[in-house]
C-alpha cells in the first residue's frame, strides 16, 4: 500500500523502472536545446519580476528538479513565467522598498507559500478550484498582463530606464524619453534586430529557436565590438549555485503575501493544468489534476527555498523540448545540469548580454498572451462573455495586477451568479410528425397539450432565481387560460433546490392549487427528490406527483397509454 502511494505521487519512480535506451539521445538533445532557451527568458522574467537576473536561473534550476522527481507529465518544462512575473514584481517591489536582498527573500517566501497551498489543494483532491476562472476572464486577465510585460520591457529594448508606476504614466514617460532623445540608437538596433530573428525564424518553422540565434548574436557582436560599455547589458551573474535566501523575513511578511499567494497559486496551476492536460492529450497519455497541482506545490517550496520565485510550466518552453526530441522529464534535469555548469564555469558572459535583447525575447514571450482572435470570437459567440473579457482586462489595468486577480475570480463567479439567476426558461409542447416535446417558442407550429401545460426551467432553483421561476410558471399558466387543470415541470435540468427556492416552490403550488391545477414533477433527479424529503415535503408531494418522464407524466393525466394517445405522429419523450 505505501509502495503504491509512493509510486503514485513520485511518477519518476515509474519512469526510470521503464526507461528506454532509446530515449536517452533525444532527452540529452532536447535537453541542451532547451537549455539555450532557459537561460535568457530565466534572466528576462527575473528582470520582469524586479529581481536580480541571477535569481530567474535559480528558479528555473530547482523547479526543474523537483519536478523531475513529483511531476506527471512528461514533458512538461517549469520555470518563470510570464504571467506571473508582473505580478510577482506588483507584490513584492512595495514591501521590499528598494533592498535587493529583502526583495529575493519576499519572493522566496511568496513561492514557498504558493507552494505549500498547491500542494495542500493536491492531497485534498482540489484540481477543480482553476474552474473559478473562466475562459472568457482568463483571455481578458492574460491579455492585459501581456499588454502590462510589453510596456514595462519597452524602455529596456529603447536603451534607456524609466521609474516604473501605472501602465498609463509608463506609456507617457516612455514617450517623455523618446521625445527628450534618450533612445540609445544601438541598443534599439539590437532590440529590433533580435525581434526580426525571434520573430522570422518562429514564422519560418526553424528547428533552431530564434530566441538563441538572437541570444548569441547579440552577445558575440557586443563582445567583438566592444560595446558592453555603450549599451545598457544583463551584466555578469555572480558565480556559484542557488543557496537560501530567507533572511529578514518576519511573520508580518506571511500576513502581507497571504492574499497574493492565493491568487498567483490559482492563476499558476490554471495555466499549468491546461497545458498539461493539452500536452498529455498529443501524447495519448492523462494527467491527474490534483497530482499536477501537488507537483507544482512541491517544485514552487524546492525553488523558494533556494533563492527562486514563484513559477509555473511555460508555454513557450515546453513545446520548444517537445519539438527538440524530449521523451521524459531527464530533459528537464538535463536543462538544469547546464545551467548549473553555465553557473559555475562560464558567468561572465552575461556580462555582453544586451539588456535590449533580453528585452526583446520577453516582448515576444509576453505577445504570446494575448489572444486577439479569442477575444474576437468571444465577440461572435457571446457578447455577454465578451463584455466579461474586457471588465477583467479593465480591472488588471485600471486597478492593478494583485487587483486584477480578485476582479477576475469575482467575474467569474458573478458570471455563473448570473446564468443561474436568469437561466433559459421554455414551455414545451408537441409537433406533428416529430418525436419529443419541443420549446413552443423555437417552434411557432408546436401546439400546446389540451389542459396541459410542460414548463422546462435549465437551473439549479436557489434564493436568487427562485421567484423568477415561480413569475414564469404564473405566466404561462395565466397565458394558456382556465381550461389548465395540470402543470408539468421537465425538471432534469434542476440539479438542485434551497431552502429559499422551496419556499417559492410552495407558495407555486398553492397558487395552482387554487385554481384546481396539479403540479407534477417529471425526470426529477434523486439528489433533488431526497432534498426536498429532507425538507419535510413529503406528504406534500407523494409518489404520485412524479413522473420518470414527460412522455410518462402525460400519459397519467390523459389516462391512457401513450400510444394509444399519440400514435405515430406525436412523440413520447422529452
């Protein structure tokens, strides 16, 4: 029993049992491919994060390690993340007020407890909590964190700096700097011309990522012509490997990132998950959420413990391993080995990095948020959902990244609020010819049932939707005039009642009652049938007043089978 439940929560243990010998050259290559990748974008997120850069390598290290150990997928690559990057800097730059030091120390705490809650939600079975934002919400969320990491790396492709404040003074004071000339025409030129490589080698479906030709380039061309000193560069990393970086930390610390480490635990498994899921699914393989969820937990603790910040899988880097050959997570560890060695044998060369193509690299990375053909068909499909999607770009803009979490979880469950509380509503009737009860209000040349009237209501009834279903009901009885003497509910889509809905729903049945109208209750589910005999209503609604179907309910009033009712030209379900 311990065998198996060590087995299960530490897949590698399965993986290293059945590894292949032909899968150790692909691993080994996708490995040294990936490890190209790591470096830059690792050193770009810190910078997004407002770390030091060196501290995007330790939480692309770590992270990679513990995953290899705890993660379910294959080929799913962690490490810095551009969602999460501006929202680590909204956090923690406030508290840090301007100490490097406290400022990787807060951030380590933020990834520990990010870790700790993602773990705790993956023992107790919670990979359903990333349902909370919806996809209309995440569209508009991403797409204004990728419009934010834009802006904010805009001044680093230009050459110069600028004090970083609200997303609308930052585009005034980036214009202040390019009206005053203080564009640094090379670093620009690195800037773009990294963009063109980045850019013209993903179009051209290149087998080399353009983030390393551009990476290297830009760093042999700095190097030759010696340039270091003339344009804003990354600077050399400080030689060694990742180590605690905690101190200074107080309980008061815990108390301040308690909220945020809920959001950004959230926003992290949600893109994880998909991605997972997505991956997985290319390679005939599932995925087990809350496995997932504890797999990120414990990568985020390892990182944050080591000098990291919080991270999650990347979208850009994972495809990048697949497409390189990788068949289990040894390239993952294979990319964290070479970093190490960069680390420790070959730092400086940080040191002839242009800043402005670090800039460039993330700009890419961050465009790959926005989703403007999602939005567009959010438009065609829903405008309801749409509207969604800009109230929580809105929010993340206007009021802030940590903000915008908290608008976009709050959207989301207003949405559900709100399509619960004004469901679709239909009265059903039949159609000569055609098998079923149908929604009279699609089809104009359905009839009612004489003294019958069939009402479908496609909610759970609780306190907020309760009254308009009993207005409904009133409604249509009233419309279909006095000959009714019964009224049926298609009650399959009620998934559940309250204490409040069941108020309404009696005083329902007394206002038929009445006026001589029998309420019947037809493909009721049992969880429902059982509240409603917990609410002591059982003696109100006896056995008789149920119906395994429509078609069934019918047959009980008319008093005849349904065939002999219907023949051949009515249909019988619902």
């Amino acid at each position: 029993m311990a065998a198996a439940w060590v087995k299960k929560w530490v897949p590698s243990i399965d993986t290293a049992l059945n590894y292949r010998r032909a899968w150790l050259l692909p691993d080994l290559r996708a490995g040294l491919v990936l490890t190209a990748l790591l470096i830059p974008v690792g050193i770009g997120y810190a910078e997004v994060a407002g770390l030091p850069p060196e501290t995007g390598l330790y939480a692309t290290i770590i992270p990679l390690a513990a995953y290899a150990l705890f993660g379910p997928s294959r080929v799913l690559v962690l490490g810095p993340d551009s969602a999460l990057a501006p929202i680590i800097a909204a956090v923690i730059l406030p508290l840090a007020l301007g100490d490097d030091d406290r400022a990787v120390a807060l951030a380590g705490l933020l990834a520990i407890m990010v870790g700790l809650i993602l773990l705790l939600g993956g023992l107790l079975r919670l990979g359903f909590v990333t349902d909370l934002l919806s996809k209309p919400i995440r569209v508009g969320y991403l797409n204004a964190l990728g419009l934010l990491v834009i802006i904010s790396q805009l001044p680093a492709l230009l050459g110069f700096s600028i004090d970083s404040g609200q997303p609308i003074a930052d585009v005034i004071a980036i214009g202040a700097g390019i009206a005053g000339g203080e564009v640094n025409l090379t670093a620009l030129l690195f800037g773009l011309g990294s963009l063109l490589i980045i850019v013209g080698l993903s179009w051209g479906r290149s087998r080399i990522p353009g983030v390393l030709v551009a990476v290297v380039l830009a760093t042999l061309l700095t190097a030759v012509l010696g340039l270091h000193s003339t344009i804003p560069v990354v600077g050399a990393m400080p030689q060694g490997l990742p180590a605690p970086a905690l101190g200074g930390l107080v309980w008061a610390d815990v108390a301040a990132l308690a909220l945020p480490a809920l959001g950004v635990a959230l926003i992290a498994f949600a893109d994880t998950a998909v991605l997972s899921r997505t991956f997985a699914a290319r390679r005939g393989e599932s995925v087990d959420g809350s496995q997932e969820m504890a797999a990120i937990g414990a990568s985020n603790i390892a990182g944050g413990l080591l000098g990291g910040f919080p991270i999650s899988a990347s979208s850009s880097r994972t495809p990048v391993a697949e497409s390189a050959g990788a068949r289990t997570q040894l390239t993952g560890v294979v990319g964290a080995a070479l970093i190490v060695v960069f680390m420790l044998l070959a730092p400086g060369l940080t040191d002839y990095l242009p800043s402005a193509t670090i800039a460039a690299v993330v700009i890419v990375a961050a465009a790959g948020l926005i989703d403007v053909k999602g939005f567009l068909a959010l438009v065609r499909m829903n405008k309801v959902d749409a509207a969604l999607s800009i109230a929580s770009f809105l929010g993340v803009v206007v009021v802030g990244v940590i903000e915008g979490i908290g608008v976009a979880i709050v959207l989301s469950l207003g949405a559900f609020v709100s399509h619960a509380w004004r469901p679709y509503r239909a009265e059903l009737g039949r159609i000569r010819g055609l098998r079923g009860y149908h929604d009279l209000s699609r089809h104009p040349e359905g009839e009612r049932l004489p003294g019958i009237v069939i009402v479908r209501f496609d909610a759970p009834l609780f306190f907020a939707n309760g009254g308009i279903f009993d207005d409904f009901v009133r409604r249509v009885v009233t419309e279909a005039g006095s000959d009714v003497h019964t009224v049926i509910l298609a009650a399959e889509p009620i998934t559940d009642i309250d204490t409040t809905a069941v108020e309404e729903l009696l005083e329902l049945d007394d206002f038929l009652a009445s006026r001589g109208i029998t309420l019947i209750f037809a493909e009721m589910k049992g969880p429902v049938k059982d509240h409603l005999r917990d609410y002591g209503l059982s003696r109100r609604f006896p056995p008789e007043r149920f119906a395994g179907t429509v078609g069934e309910a019918v047959d009980e009033v008319t008093g005849t089978l349904r065939g002999d009712l219907e023949g051949t030209e009515w249909g019988d379900e619902h």
